[in-house]
C-alpha cells in the first residue's frame, strides 16, 4: 500500500483559519499536522511508500526531511493531482489517501482501516466530524473508483463504490474524525502555541 498526502501551498493552507491565526501560524500548523500524519504513516508497516503531493518548496523540503516523496502537484486540482499519482505507482495493491490536516491521526486509525480492506476489492472512507468530508480514502485495488475530494466528498466516494457494485465501509475515530479547518476545529485540537 502507498500513501498519498495532498498539501496546499503555505500562502493558501488553512485560509478559513486567517481572522484566528496569521500567515506564519497557519504555516507553523501545517508543518505540525503534516509531521504528526507522516510519522503516523510511517509507522504502519504494509505502507511501502508515503508521497507528498505539493507545489510549494517548502512543504517538500518538510516531507524530505521526514523521509517522504515528494510529487510536484498539478495546476489542475487535487483529484487530478492523485490520479497523477495513482498512475506513476501502478503495481501497487492498494492506495491510501490522507490529508496533511489531520491533528490527532494516529497509526492504528491506518491499521484499522487495512484491517477493514481485508484482501479483497474495497473502498474504506473515514469522514470527518461533520460526515460530510473525506479524512482518508482506502482503494484496493488503487483504481477501484475515481477520485471525488471537494464538498461532501465521502457521499460522493460512496455513491461512486456503489454505482461499481461495491458497498463502501466506514472507519469512524475520535482521532481521525478532526481535520483543522475552522476555528472550532482548531480549539478541539488545542492548538494555543499557534493563536495570536
């Protein structure tokens, strides 16, 4: 399984946090959050590769640091950056989408939700808090069914497993439920050192 891990640039991450934290506080939250997901990728032995997908130099220069790849994005858009992706790696059993955002993932939500996979055709979603977003996607095989990140993305990743005949489970964890996007989000994460 490879691990696919979208990052906005620094100038546009967390925009919907700018009336709570300043450029430099939204730059210093995404380098924590996309730390504590690579670590957590990295401790999940059948992920074989983790692949940060951006377009800013100092987000790859963070994942090469952590022992990342790094996958320049396309100007297109996140689903057609992961498709990109999902091409170059096509031998691989299964993909693993995760967002650089999320506070509190931890290396068993990954277990968990290979675990769920099994070893048959499977498309594993994680929403989050709100059931409306997707917090991490599990294809077997990588190409199951396309890519639908965007406003209610974990319906729309669902409907497309079962326009395909599959039935898409669901892995719901406190810990994988928060991705950082509104102020309401960052007070669950606690994040006071990054406050004004």
């Amino acid at each position: 399984m490879i691990a696919l891990v979208p990052v906005k640039t620094l100038a546009r991450a967390k925009s919907r946090l700018a009336g709570t934290l300043d450029p430099p506080g939204r730059a210093r939250l995404m380098h924590d959050t996309l730390r504590r997901t690579v670590q957590a990728l990295k401790g999940v032995e059948s992920i074989s590769l983790i692949a940060v997908i951006t377009r800013d130099a100092e987000v790859s220069q963070w994942a090469q640091e952590w022992g990342a790849s790094v996958i320049h994005e396309r100007e297109d858009g996140l689903n057609e950056s992961l498709r990109d992706a999902r091409a170059r790696f096509g031998a691989v059993d299964a993909v693993l989408v995760v967002p650089a955002d999320l506070g509190w993932l931890d290396s068993d939500d990954i277990r968990a939700m290979a675990a769920l996979a099994g070893s048959g055709p499977a498309v594993i979603i994680a929403p989050d808090r709100h059931e409306r977003g997707t917090n991490a996607l599990l294809l077997r095989p990588p190409d199951i069914i396309d890519f639908h990140f965007g406003v209610d993305s974990a319906q729309a990743h669902a409907a497309l497993a079962q326009a395909k005949g599959i039935t898409a489970q669901w892995y719901r964890s406190s810990s994988i439920s928060l991705d950082v996007d509104e102020p309401s989000d960052l007070a669950l994460y606690g994040a006071a050192p990054y406050l004004l």
